[in-house]
C-alpha cells in the first residue's frame, strides 16, 4: 500500500473510530499502558511527547506525573482523536498538555526538546515505524527515554482473524504491517535502528474480555483501524463478516462472555 494512501485510511478511520474506542479497548489496553508507564518513571517537571495520543487514556496520566512544572505535546494523526484529548484533558481539569495534529513520522519539533517520548499502539499503524522511532529520537534529548507499545505476534492475538476477513472484501490490505513490531525481536531491533540504546523489552499475555457478541464486534469492526472500511460495507457484507469473525472467536467464549488471548510488547530505549 502507498505510504500516503496508508496514512488516509488510518487518518478517517480513527476519525470514524472515536466513540467507540474507549468501550471498546481501554479497559484492554490498560495492563500495557500500566507497564509502559511504570517503565518509564516520569517525573515531576518533565517535559513529555507522546505520538498516536488517540483519545488521551495515557495523555493524562502523563500530566499528572510529570505535574503543572512540568508539559506534554500530545500528537495525533486523526483530528477527532486530538479533540477528544483535548476534551478529556479539559474534564479532568488538566492544564499542562499541548495538542497538535501530526504525523508520527514527520514530527514539527525541534531537535532535543523532550525529556521523554511515548507512543502506546500507534506504531502498528505507521507506514514506516523505524521512521517514527527515529522522529523520536530526533526531538529527545541526550539521554532522554522512549517508551512503546505493540500488540504482540499475530498467532498470540485471537482476535487476528478481522484482518483477513475485511481484507478480503477491500483493495488493499488496511493494516499491512499491523504484527510486525510484536513478532521475535523486531521492536528491540528498530529502537536499535533508530538509535536507541539500553534497550529492555517486556512481552505478556493478558485475555481481552468481551461481555458478548455485540461488544467483541464493536471492538473489532467499529473501534479500530477497520472503521473506514466497514462503514462502507452493505448490510449483506456486514452480516457475513459479523458471521466469519464470531465464528473465529468462539474458542474463546463461555457462559461468562469471551476472554480471547491478547499479546503486549513493550519496551524503552534511551537516546
Ligand atoms: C490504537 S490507537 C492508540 C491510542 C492511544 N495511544 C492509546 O494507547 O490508547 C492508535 C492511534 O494511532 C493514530 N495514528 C495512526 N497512524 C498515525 C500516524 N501516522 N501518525 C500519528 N498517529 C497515527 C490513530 O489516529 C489512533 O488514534
């Protein structure tokens, strides 16, 4: 897929995506978003960047951490995301964060102006994730950190059927390189790339619990990088890929709803 038309889809599909990203992942995504943060021991004063915010979950516990002296840039491909940021930062009163519309990859700073830099599953959907990585490091001071998160190996992931499922009803894959971070030790080998040292990477299992169908297929088909495709599919085609996908989690369901396995890669690096 051309880098340009990548970013497109990822750009109105979050945009689409915004309401239903938070039933749909933030309790899920929390033990990752936990260990990220503890790995990275902000402090107080600190001045923080974070790439792919999305709605703001980790946005503003890193303004707490790093407090009023301290300040964080929070970024963001899609303008609904931003927005929905900067709302959440308002409610909770939260005064010391910035919002920009930006790519990852390009980012509009200058040079070692950060102390820490984060990116929480927003690498999967980049077209070049060493390219971000690298902006990363660009903007980062010496000695400055960098925390990511990725899902993990596809296999380890049960819900990896969606891909292939609405792939096979669009022109072109919508998530190409959506496992690739999370596989063997690609992410520790792209932190090398893009200049990263001291590198510690965690890799865990945690199950995603759905409570029933109509939430696991939120989760899948309405609040992630699918949104834009399957907005556009007829009700035919919904029907048959709601069919494909219950079909390809039902290993996971019991009584009590769906725990389907989830794999978390996270890992810091210093510049
Ligand atoms: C799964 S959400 C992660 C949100 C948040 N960081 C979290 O942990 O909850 C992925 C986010 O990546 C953003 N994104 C996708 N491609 C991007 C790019 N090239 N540059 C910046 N953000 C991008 C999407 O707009 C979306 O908000």
């Amino acid at each position: 897929m051309k880098p340009e038309f990548q970013r497109r889809v990822q750009r109105y599909g979050w945009d689409k995506a915004v309401d239903y990203y938070e039933p749909s992942w933030k309790r899920q995504l929390k033990p990752a978003q936990d260990k990220l943060l503890k790995m990275l021991t902000l402090k107080k004063g600190e001045k923080v960047l974070e790439t792919a915010a999305g709605t703001g979950l980790v946005t503003t516990r890193i303004a707490k951490a790093v407090g009023t002296e301290g300040e964080v840039v929070a970024t963001d491909l899609s303008d609904e995301m931003i927005e929905r940021t900067r709302s959440r930062a308002k409610e909770q009163d939260i005064t010391n964060v910035k919002f920009h519309r930006m790519d990852a990859e390009s980012l509009e700073f200058e040079k070692e102006s950060f102390d820490a830099a984060i990116n929480s599953f927003g690498l999967m959907y980049v077209p070049d994730p060493v390219k971000a990585l690298q902006e990363m490091n660009r903007v980062l001071k010496p000695g400055g950190r960098a925390g990511v998160a990725v899902w993990g190996k596809r296999k380890n992931c049960g819900w990896n059927e969606v891909f292939s499922i609405v792939d096979e009803r669009v022109a072109s894959d919508v998530c190409p390189l959506f496992f690739q971070q999370g596989t063997g030790d690609t992410l520790k080998k792209s932190l090398q790339r893009a200049g990263f040292t001291n590198i510690s990477v965690d890799r865990f299992q945690v199950p995603l619990y759905y409570e029933d169908d109509e939430t696991a297929l939120m989760a899948v088909f309405s609040g992630g990088p699918v949104a834009l495709a399957y907005r556009k599919f007829d009700e035919k085609t919904v029907e048959a890929v709601h069919r494909e996908y219950l079909e390809s989690i039902k290993p996971y369901r019991n009584e009590k709803g769906y725990h389907i396995p989830g794999e978390f890669v996270v890992a810091k690096g210093f510049k």
